[in-house]
C-alpha cells in the first residue's frame, strides 16, 4: 500500500466523528433557536408556563360587612381565622434554617396535641404530601378555621415549615341571640375557571341571606414573582387591586329589648315544653321590630337547626280569636254593627256542622260587645249575614294585609292563605280557624290601632352604610297605608279590646294581661290544629294554639306585642300571660313609656335610681316610699353595701328595690309571692347557690326565713297566680 493511501485510511476515522459531533451541534443549536424563538413548545405557551411557576396570584378577601344593633352593638361579624400550611419542599431550607416538615413524626405529634387531633391521621397526610412531591399540603378540616389563641399556641411550639394562611370566619358574638333575625352566614368552598379551590363566606339565612350581595363585598386581587423558596423577588413589578369590603347594616333590633324577650320564650320552654313558642315587639309608630324570639331557636355558629322557619315571618299557622279583631272591625267600618244587640250563646248551626263557643255552653244571651270580651265563637260567626257577607270579611282580610306580604325586609316570608267559601268555612274564618296567618301579618294590622286606620309597614333593617365612603345607601323611612278604618271605628276596638283585659266581668278572657296603670289593650286566641296527615283537627288535651296579640297605653299605643305557643304541656291559654306581662313591665321601665304620667297624677310612676351603696338605710327607703316603690330589705345593718337594680336603671311604682346591709348577712329572706324575675335577681345580688321548680309566684322555699344560707342550695317553687 503506497504512503498516500495509508495516510487517507488514518484520517477517514476521526473525520467521521467529527462529522457526527457536528451533526449533533446543528441539532442541538437548531433545538436551542427554536426553545429561544419559538412562543410555543409542543402545544404549550412557554411564556404563560414560566410565569406560571414563577408568579403568585393571590385573592384579597373582601371584608364581610358587619350587622349592628339599633344601638350599635355588635351582631355579627367577619374575625380572623387561620388555615394551616405544612411546607413539605425540601428546597425551601438553607444550610442555616430549616424551612420545611423535616421531622414527620414529630410534628404530627405536636400539632395532634394542640389540635386535639388524631395524630396518625396528620403524619399521615404529612407523608403522602411529602411522597408526592407536593410542595405544601393543609392539613383538612382540623387545620381550618384556627382561632387567633390556637395560632400563637402552635407558634410557640417552633415546628420548622409550619405556617398559616390568613383568612376570616363569621362569628356571632351574643351567640344565640336574635338569631332567626340575622340568620347565618358559611363558609363555603369551590373550584374557580383553573381548578383552584376558592373559599366565600356565603349567607344562607336571615339578613345574612336577604342581603348577602350587600353585605359580600368585592374580592381584589394580588399578583407577584417569586423565587424558588417562595418568597417574593424583590424590586419586581406587583399588580394590585385592592378589595372592596361590603356594606354594613344596621338593624332595628334594640338588644335590651330583645335580651327580655329571649327570657321570657325560654321561660316558657322551661315550664310549658311547648313543641314551638315566639314573642315578637313592635313599635306602634315606626313598625320597626324591637325585638323577635322564638323556640325551637339555634346557635349561628353553630348552626345546630332544628327548623329553618323564622317564627316572625315564615310561620304560618291558625291564629284563633285574634280574628275577631278584624271581623268586628270590618263590620263597625260598614256601619251595620250593633253592639248592644243580642244573640244566643253556646251553640249555632252553619249548613251541616256545629259552631259551639269554647266553654262549649256559652253564657246565655249576651250583646255583641260581650261576645268579643268573652270571646263568643257563636257572636262572631252570627256576625256573618247579619252585619256583614262572605265578600265583605274577605275583602277586609285582605285589606288589613292578610294572605300578602307585609313588606318586610326579610326573606321567606310566607303569605299565609284565606281559602274560605262555603258557609262553615266563613263562620270559622270569621274566629281564625280554617286560614293561616303570620306573626308579622298581625303586628302589622294591629298598627291601623295606634296610626289613626293607617297601618305601618314593617322593618328590621334601620340603615345600610358604605365603610368604604362612610355613604348611607339605605336609610329606612316610617311608612304608612292610607287610612284603612276610620278613627271612630278605631276608637270602638280599643274600647272592646280594653274591656277584654281590664274589665271586672269574671268571664273577660284577658283579665291576666292586666297591669295597672299601664291601660294593656288586647286579644287572646286559642286555635285547634289541623291534623295534616289524616285531615281534621287533632283531638288532645293540649291540642291547641294559644296566643295573644296586644299593645299599650291604649289611648296613644307606642309597643305591640304578638305572642303565641303551640301545644304546652299545660293545656290553658294563661301559659302566655306570665311571661308577656313581665315582658311589658320590662319594656315601659326601659323605655320609659311612663315617664310623664308624674305631672298626671297616674296610679303609675317611675324612678332612675340613684347608687346607694354607703348610704343610709332610712334615707334611701323614704326616697323610694315617696316614688311609691317597694323596698326589700336584707340584713339589719343601717348601711346599705348593695342594691338591685343597679345605678341607672329604672323602676316603676310598686317595683321591688333589694337594699343589701351590713349585718346579718348568709340569712334566708322570706321570698313566698315574688315573682320569678325578682327571685333570680336578688339571688344573683345575695350570691346564694338557688334552683327554680316552676313558673309564676313563689310558693314555697326550702330555707325557711331567718335561717342561715351557707352553701346549701336553695329549692324555690313557684306557681302561677290566678287574677
């Protein structure tokens, strides 16, 4: 082989490789000038997937507007809630610092005991985040809503990689408190447009639900480049937007008031184990609702609901002789009633089937007046054909505002129904049986009493403010109807309905709401209800719905009343009356209803007290003797060292003041005839260890009077008092 041949053979190797070498640079150049140049690599968009990684967007949480009283207290508001976070990285920490979970097993331990969790459960989750790569992980409904004191009580516990994520919870701060009024608002979860589990506090009930657009807010927005610890890269762009936090209301709840209604309506559970009961408080001239209760209730933050039926506006039922209100009313605005004229009690035929007055005996011939203060179903019935026609009391039903909405700012009202025809159904409508009313429906039609004929439309919301600009964007306006009735026919139902509780006749059927001085006008009613499964009215003893509609003072009416109880355990209409006297006591010191009847020369006055701690016995009880108040003196020491009520309270004539002394301190005070209230509340002021058996008057007392008190726990039984 020549020379020149060998050398040829000696290159063609390397050459070759050289030639493969270069191959692969093309390629790998072309491939690096298509990753450089191109917007889109195998379908996906490498700007959008880099920014992806590398961007955080992050949702501001409007701030859910706050509900207040009409007092501005409190209601319900947004508090700071936690979720946990566990970082699980690895990359996160340095060489000096530990930024992830790197202990699995103790920390699941640790954060178990704090969170009174199941700690295989957390080290479980820990794991199988850390085994998929996840780069943190929550922890469930465990880590979820974790109070201000949890989180510092974790944060003492220096886990590396656990941290929080800042957010907000509804809370309710007097918990079950009003709470049919307000409702409730939940957090909820869901995915957005990219899969991201979202969170939003949502109302589902109540004004939380009525006005959740208002009270929900804007959500902003937070966008920003982070490194590859997670944390923000400094001096790049941030977008911002900043959120928009919802509107604040502002009820016509007075909590004073409502706090006394709460009392009353679980007073009333205690005793009477009612399968449902409410009290509702008006004001006669505003329609603002002062105050709404009822039982079965429940907790907002718990939202342990028995029934999703507001007893306000959403439970209908057979109102009973409430009617009759309306039935005299109609026909003494038609002109045709007669009050003096007379008609046959017990018993009266209508087509095929019996009407009978409920005594079942009725009170012989009686005027018509009698009827409506006995409450004659017969009077009322024979109403129908002589003073006025089916046509006619529908028509007036309707007119007072039965069967439609009341306007009320609340949601799921229900309109009640006024299905009668037939003959029977007439007479039956006529006393309140066989249609369906609302509790707000009747509070509404009694305001034609203190408006001249005029009814008052409803509310509960007093205002709306923007805290953004500080704006009023609702403000609630006394809105009035035309007159319904005219003044004489109002006059001419006040006097019936004053008669009904205050007259000395034996046989009135409200003589237990009476309070002297305080002129209570009213209307009891008892109903039979209808048995929806197998049709007819239910047959038991305690059977009934009782009720009783009123307001007071009758001349000038600044508060009305609705209350009503179904099936007590003790079947008579005088389970109501306790709590709705005590109730409108309550309210008129409160309110100082009486406050000008001084100048009058009232059986009734009343008295701010003064503090009269380290005063002088003898002084202060000539004070209060002057102002026709009770004293109840406790001790025999000449000093006074405690009262009750407190400074600032007021008291009307024939109130009980408890003066605590010096001496003889720990002895038992003779209790028998107080009512429950004063009982609870000299209790409370002695500081004695005390249980209650019953509901109305004391009657009897395990420690007798005199005798020493020590920690021994008093028995106090209590019944009620007839009038």
């Amino acid at each position: 082989m020549s020379k020149q041949k060998h050398k040829t053979k000696d290159w063609k190797y390397p050459r070759n490789v050289f030639l493969v070498f270069l191959f692969a640079i093309i390629i790998l150049f072309a491939r690096y000038c298509y990753l450089s140049l191109s917007p889109s690599i195998n379908g996906r968009n490498m700007k959008v997937f880099a920014a992806n990684r590398n961007t955080v967007s992050k949702v501001l949480k409007a701030k859910r507007g706050t509900i207040y009283d009409s007092e501005e207290n409190i209601l319900a508001h947004n508090v700071t809630s936690y979720t946990l976070i566990a970082y699980l990285d690895e990359n996160r920490s340095t060489s000096t610092k530990i930024n992830h979970v790197k202990d699995i097993d103790a920390t699941a331990k640790a954060l178990a005991q704090v969170l009174d969790g199941n700690e295989e459960d957390i080290k479980n989750r820990l794991q199988k985040g850390k085994d998929s790569g996840k780069y943190q992980i929550e922890l469930g409904t465990i880590g979820k809503n974790i109070t201000e004191m949890k989180k510092s009580e974790i944060e003492t516990l220096n886990l590396p990689g656990i941290d929080f994520e800042e957010g907000y919870k509804r809370y309710y701060p007097n918990g079950d408190f009003a709470s049919y009024i307000l409702g409730y608002a939940k957090t909820n979860e869901k995915k957005d447009e990219k899969g991201k589990i979202v969170t939003s506090i949502d109302g589902e009930l109540g004004i939380e639900a009525k006005f959740d657009e208002e009270l929900k807010g804007t959500d902003g927005h937070l966008q920003y480049q982070r490194d590859r610890f997670g944390y923000k890269i400094p001096d790049t762009a941030e977008t911002r937007i900043e959120a928009i936090d919802g509107y604040n209301i502002y009820l016509t709840i007075d909590s004073n008031i409502q706090r006394f209604v709460e009392t009353e309506v679980q007073a009333i559970n205690e005793n009477y184990s009612p399968e449902w009961s409410m009290i509702s408080v008006m004001d006669a001239k505003t329609g603002d609702i002062l105050a709404s209760s009822g039982t079965p209730s429940f907790n907002p933050n718990l939202r342990d609901l028995v029934s999703y039926q507001n007893p306000l506006v959403s439970n209908a039922f057979e109102p009973g002789s409430t009617m009759k209100i309306y039935t005299y009313m109609c026909a003494i605005e038609k002109g045709t009633y007669n009050g003096n004229a007379t008609f046959r009690s017990g018993s009266i035929e209508v087509a095929d089937a019996v009407i009978k007055d409920w005594n079942n005996t009725g009170w012989g011939t009686i005027t018509y007046d009698k009827g409506f203060e006995y409450s004659s179903n017969v009077g009322v019935s024979t109403m129908i054909g002589h003073f006025i026609d089916r046509d006619e009391l529908k028509s007036c039903f309707k007119k007072y505002g039965f069967g439609q909405s009341s306007g009320i700012d609340l949601s799921k009202e229900n309109l009640g129904t006024l299905g009668f025809k037939y003959p029977v159904e007439v007479a039956n409508a006529s006393f309140g049986q066989g249609i369906n009313t609302t509790a707000i429906q009747h509070l509404k039609a009694l305001s034609m009493l203190a408006n001249n004929g005029q009814e008052v439309t409803p509310h509960v919301v007093s205002k709306i403010v923007d805290p953004n600009t500080e704006k009023i964007t609702y403000e609630r306006k006394v809105e009035k109807t035309e007159a319904l009735v005219s003044e004489s026919t109002i006059n001419k139902i006040k006097e019936l309905m004053y008669n009904v509780v205050n007259s000395t006749d034996p046989e009135a059927t409200g003589k237990k709401y009476a309070i002297e001085g305080f002129n209570v006008i009213g209307k009891t009613g008892t109903s039979q209800i209808y048995d929806e499964k197998k049709g007819g009215y239910l047959k038991g003893e305690n059977d009934y719905i009782y009720s009783f509609a009123g307001m007071y003072p009758k001349d000038n009416p600044e508060i009305i009343i609705y209350a009503a109880i179904k099936k007590p355990n003790t079947p008579t209409s005088s389970t109501l009356s306790p709590s709705v006297v005590n109730l409108m006591k309550n309210i008129a010191k409160y309110k100082n209803i009486f406050e000008n009847k001084v100048q009058n020369n009232s059986s009734v006055t009343s008295l701010v007290l003064e503090n009269y701690t380290n005063k002088k016995l003898e002084d202060i009880k000539n004070i209060l003797n002057q102002n026709n108040i009770q004293t109840v003196i406790i001790g025999s020491g000449d000093k006074i060292i405690a009262q009750y009520p407190n400074k600032g309270e007021t008291v009307l004539s024939y109130d009980k003041v408890f003066l605590i002394t010096s001496s003889d301190q720990g002895k038992m005070p003779d209790i028998i005839g107080y009512s429950r209230s004063d009982v609870i509340y000299l209790m409370k002021t002695l500081g004695y260890k005390y249980e209650l058996e019953g509901y109305g008057h004391v009657v009897e007392q395990s420690i007798k009077p005199g005798e020493d008190v020590g920690e021994n726990v008093i028995k106090i039984k209590l019944e009620a008092k007839e009038n």
